[in-house]
C-alpha cells in the first residue's frame, strides 16, 4: 500500500474504505471484508452512526491497532469545544481505541474554531494522530487555516474524474494540506466514471477496470481515495491498483474529463446551509 506524509509525519494510506451509508447492520460485515483483502484506513463518522461497527470490525480481525488508520468526523450537533470534546470520547469508546489516526470536522457550520480548540487538544493529549476538515470549499478552508493554531492537515472533499477540485489544490499547498477524496468514483447512480469509454480504453492498456484507472489516477495526484462498496469482489478490485502506473498522457486525457470542478454539492448554497444547521444542527 501506498502512503502520503501528513505534515507532522504521520504516514496515511492512499487508498482507504469508506463507510458512508452503510447500514449500522452490515457496518461490521463490510468492514471486516475490507480489512480481509487488505484495505487498513478506514473512514467513518459520528453522522453514519456506524463508529461501533468499524470498532467490533477491527477488534475481531486480529490485526495490531498500529497497522491500521482509522478516520471519523465531528457532526454539527456536535460542535463547539465542550461538546466536540465529549464526543471525540464517545467516538473513541464506539471505535474501541485508545486514539484516532485522523479527527475531522465533517461540515463547515456551526462553532467551527470551539470544535478545533477541541480537536487541538485532543492531538496535544495523544487522542488523536492528525486532525483535519471535510467539505471546506476554497474561501472558506483559507479563512478557517488562517486563524487555527495548529492547521488542517487533510481536507476531505467531493473529489473524482468529473469533479477534479484543481481550483482549491493551490489553497491547500499554502498550508501543506492533503487531499481526500470521497465519492471518488463519482456519486451514487451516475455510472459515469465506471463506463467511461476513455477509461476504460486506458485500463485495457494495463489490463485493469476503468473504476480501477479512476482510483489510481487520484493516488497518483497525490489525493487519498475512500471508494466504498458493499460487495467484497469489488472491495478486493478497488484496492488492486498499485502494480501499473498511468503516463503522463494518461492523466492529461483524465484531467481533460473535469465537469464540475469543485464538486456537485454548493456547500454555499444558503439553502443547503439552513437545512443542515436547521436538522442536525
């Protein structure tokens, strides 16, 4: 498995399984397949209400806590500093670990700067590895980096072939901040990315899927993938992209697929903004 180097050192896989939308039920059958054919970052959050599964997965696996890297994420009904910090613990204990590999912020709304004065000492007091964002779009990801003592070291976004993020990735070097990227093999249904007819003539180059081109043209952005799935063959060919490596021409021909580039969801979208305050805030 592949790496990138946090900021602080910390060394996190670039390849990872995510757990968004899976059931409660079948979280500790799926993440238990994941980690069976290889996958050890595991990315969940407060919101999924699955943190116990990936915990009862990773305890029964018999793999040593340090091999792997979990991930989970403070929800809006959880933000501010006290309240950031008792769930940080309530995540520790549904996880059943004595630290997260990687704390983020899940939205940026609500007592934002209380939730990281939170995270931050959380990281002092060895609870967690690294700590980061999700879903801070570009202005606001500067406005917030600029004003946090210690900075975001991953901000996890929409980010795949037809939504490609390269307006936030200067942003980000300013602070030396990592990408992730979910939904990286584009959005539930769309089928875009998996049948793509240029992909799919790249991957047959390598004898590979164009789901398989995709995840591999991420990872080799230097960008961490979370594709998720709920069938094991398919976990077991999403992680099997590390014995070729795209040319140069190949990423030009995929970077020549961008859409949408910051990503289908308006995080600005006032909308969309009181909805999220007004139901889970």
């Amino acid at each position: 498995m592949e790496t990138i180097k946090l900021y602080n050192g910390v060394e996190m896989p670039t390849l990872g399984y995510g757990v968004f939308m899976v059931s409660p039920d079948e979280c500790e059958r799926c993440v238990s397949d994941a980690l069976s054919v290889g996958y050890r970052l595991i990315d969940t959050a407060q919101a999924y209400q699955n943190e116990e599964g990936v915990g009862n997965a990773w305890r029964k696996s018999g793999l040593k806590r340090e091999d792997l890297f979990l991930v989970t994420k403070v929800w809006i009904s959880n933000a501010g500093e006290e309240k950031a910090a008792k769930s940080i613990d309530e995540s520790l204990r549904k996880m059943q670990t004595e630290y997260i590999d990687l704390l983020l912020i899940h939205q940026a709304y609500g007592d934002v700067f209380g939730t990281w004065r939170a995270m931050e000492n959380a990281y002092r007091a060895g609870k967690v590895r690294a700590i980061g964002v999700s879903n801070f779009q570009a202005g606001r990801f500067f406005d917030f980096a600029h004003y946090v003592d210690v900075k975001p070291m991953v901000n996890q976004l929409e980010c795949n072939a037809l939504s490609q993020q390269t307006g936030i990735e200067p942003i980000l070097g300013e602070f030396d901040t990592k990408m992730m990227a979910w939904y990286p093999l584009g959005g539930q249904g769309t089928g875009s990315i998996v049948k793509s007819e240029l992909l799919g003539t790249i991957g047959a180059k390598y004898n590979k899927t164009a789901a398989q081109v995709a995840l591999r043209w991420l990872t080799q952005r230097g960008i961490v993938a979370i594709p998720k799935s709920t069938h094991k063959e398919r976990m077991a060919q999403n992680i099997d992209i590390f014995d070729f490596t795209l040319t140069a021409d190949d990423m030009a021909q995929i970077a020549k697929m961008n859409q949408h580039d910051a990503g289908t969801t308006n995080f600005g979208d006032p909308q969309f903004v009181k909805y999220l305050i007004e139901n889970y805030g």
